[in-house]
C-alpha cells in the first residue's frame, strides 16, 4: 500500500471528529512488555524517502497551502525538510525524530499537515487562518535511517568544522559506546537534544567544551542548527518567537499511569529548569521575565485533554523539581520566551518497534489537534497551569533512568 493511502482514512476520522465525541482509541496495549533491546520490524513507520515522497504529493495535493523547503543538511547530506501550512498570527512549531529511535511523531506530523492542506472544513479553515503550522517531520534523518537515538558524526568531523574545538575532549553527549543496543564504537554520533543553547547566536567555544547536562549545549550538529534557524526565522518575520513548540519524544516500554495497571500511550511534560534559578543571581535570573513554565503547562494539559477526551491513556512525565537540562530545545526555546511542551510516546523501536504504532500515532495526534484548537480560540489561556500538577503522574519510572530523554 503506497504512503498516501495508508495516511488519508485516519485523517479524515480526526477531522470529522468533535473532541467530546467518543473514544477513538483503537484496542489498549496490554502487558506483558521489557525494556531488553532486540530486533523488530519498523517497516511500518515512514522512512526518509518515503516521507520525502510523501511532503511532495501534499505540496500538490494541497494546491498550494502546504510549503515545504530545505532547512538544512544532515552530516551525511539528507535534507531536513520544514513544512508550513496556515498563514495564523500564532506560530506552532513541532519536531520529531530529534532521536531517530522515536518514530510516531513523523507519521502524526504527516497526517497533520494532510488534514489542515488538503481539508475544506470550517474547522481546518478557522486553524489555517488563525495559526502557522511548522512542522520538521524528521529532523535527525541519518539516525532514523540508522534506527538509532543519535546522529551520525564524529568528533573529528565536528573539529574540522569548528577548528576552535581541535584540542578540546568531545563534548559530553557523545555517543561512542553501546546504547539502547546500538553500537556507536564504529559510527558514533550526538545525543542531539542536548546541542541546544538559550543564547540562539551562540558559536562553539572551547571553554565551553566538554559541558555538562545542566549546562547548556553547542550548536555543533547540523540537526540543532537547522532546527535554531527554523526558530529564527519565524522570529525574524513576525518580530516575536514562536508561541508554541512541542518536541515529539518516545521512552519506556513499561511505564504505567500511576494509580492504575494501565499501560501509558502518552507522557507529558513542561521544561526542567529548576524554580530556583531564576531568582536573583541565580543562573536563570536573566530570562525571569521571558520564562513561560505556567504557558507550557497549560499547554501540556491542553495535550493531555486531548487525548484522554479519546480515550488515550495520558500521565505527567517524570519531573523531579531539581531537573535542569537547558541544552534540550524545549528548555532553551522556554528561556526565549515560547511555551514548550514535550510528548513521551511509550516504547522505542528497540522495545516495542512498529507495535501498537497506529494507536499511538492517533494519540499524538489527538494532543496536537487539541492544542491547536485551544492555541486557536485562545481557549489555552484559561487552563489552570497549577492544574498540571494533579494529572495522574508516571509509574514504574525507574525504567526511565535507562532511557534519556
């Protein structure tokens, strides 16, 4: 069955859809499940010359509403693809695949992007009217042609691009052992959401070289920097950022809501940057003002409505109050001042591979679509953020600490 025809009869459902309707979850995955990485089929999921194949027929298809371009190169030449359908004052910018082991978010992403380019509603009218919609479907293609969490890219070959680094060690989130069951001893490659930095026109600078996880990242993978020129040139042409960003993530295979035996589709989750350093002095002190932790939670429970009103099983994230990661984008899109949410699909590919990717896929969708109409009818404004805090948190979190956000 080719691409497009497996994407269009899930999008028409979403679409005609009210979120006060039934459930349109598909059957509940049950237990049991492991976390032991191995070997399981993916085909299902959009490859990069398939999703390639298939932002071409939207760009036809929608006549024009759905624009795609190149946004930069991976470090083994692939482009990274943007694509953008409304023309809204409020700009909502999503990323999947930072990992290329997270796949559900491309094949969501696509059927977004179908749904508001190729629909005549009322309702996909009103979302291209009042948002910009930007999506990089797949913005680590080498990793997710690998089918691993990180890029492919020497630290030798981020030297020769930034020269500044020739003497220094590599940067703490390489990838040069075994992870998740993937070898980097031959191919090592980047965490790259950890290559963020709030500063937007930083450059590489020795000193700053190895780093640490609560400090903030580099710019040195051309997936960061093309997903920071993205970022830029949204702000750049309306003269504000962005007002919401939302990473597409998978983690655990087990994790459950907690208070229940249920089994999680979706975890969310506002930045980790500590409350305490944005008092006076402290490290954060300087982007108080700009900070948007109440925004990103209400529009993390937006999400979570929208995917419990169908039947979806949602948690909060694990978020201890002293995580701090600012070289994650979502925490260094924050610090500029736009609301950022994270989506935790559960399982990876090397847990769960292709299982259970349809119902997942509609998951993430459900969030997306409810935060997009909250976001477009200003509904979003009115959520309690504090509210956040009584959303059923995460069980059986003591897996998460094998898998890195």
């Amino acid at each position: 069955m080719s691409l497009s025809g497996r994407l269009v009869p899930v999008v028409v459902g979403l679409a005609m859809l009210p979120l006060v309707s039934a459930p349109t979850a598909v059957a509940a995955p049950v237990a049991p499940c492991s976390e032991e990485p191995r070997e399981l089929p993916i085909n299902e999921f959009t490859d990069y010359r398939e999703m390639v194949r298939e932002l071409g027929r939207l760009e036809r298809v929608s006549q024009g509403r759905v624009k795609v371009k190149e946004v930069g190169r991976s470090n083994r030449g692939r482009v990274i693809h943007q694509a953008t359908v409304g023309t809204g004052p409020k700009v909502f910018v999503v990323s999947s695949e930072i990992h290329g082991n997270e796949k559900t978010g491309t094949d969501a992403l696509l059927r977004i992007l179908d749904y508001l380019g190729t629909s005549d509603s009322r309702d996909a009218e009103r979302l291209r009217k009042t948002i910009t919609f930007v999506a990089v479907p797949k913005l680590n293609p080498d990793g997710a042609e690998l089918d691993r969490r990180g890029n492919d890219l020497s630290w030798a070959e981020v030297q020769r691009k930034f020269p500044q680094l020739k003497d220094r060690p590599p940067t703490w989130n390489y990838l040069r052992d075994v992870l998740q069951g993937d070898d980097y001893r031959k191919r090592p490659g980047f965490d790259v959401n950890r290559d963020f930095n709030p500063e937007l026109n930083y450059v590489p600078r020795a000193e700053d070289v190895p780093g640490a996880p609560n400090q903030p990242g580099w710019f040195i993978t051309p997936e960061a920097r093309a997903l920071r020129s993205v970022y830029l040139e949204q702000t750049a042409s309306r003269g504000k950022v962005p007002d919401v960003y939302v990473d597409l993530h998978h983690q655990g295979a087990c994790v459950r809501q907690e208070g229940s035996d249920r089994l999680l589709d979706v975890g969310i989750d506002y930045p980790p940057l500590p409350d305490k350093f944005f008092e006076p002095g402290q490290k954060y002190a300087k982007y108080r003002d700009v900070y948007t932790k109440d925004e990103s939670r209400q529009l993390a429970i937006s999400a979570f409505n929208g995917m419990t009103s169908r039947g979806f099983v949602g948690a909060r994230y694990p978020h201890a109050p002293d995580r701090d990661l600012p070289g994650q984008a979502r925490c260094s899109f924050a610090l500029n001042g736009t609301g950022t949410v994270l989506f935790e699909v559960r399982g990876q590919t090397q847990t769960l591979g292709q299982q259970h990717r349809e119902r997942f896929t509609r998951a993430v969708m459900a969030g997306l679509y409810n935060m997009l109409r909250d976001v477009s009818t200003g509904a979003v404004g009115y959520i309690d953020p504090e509210a956040f805090d009584r959303l059923p948190g995460t069980a059986d979190s003591a897996a998460l600490g094998r898998v890195l956000e």
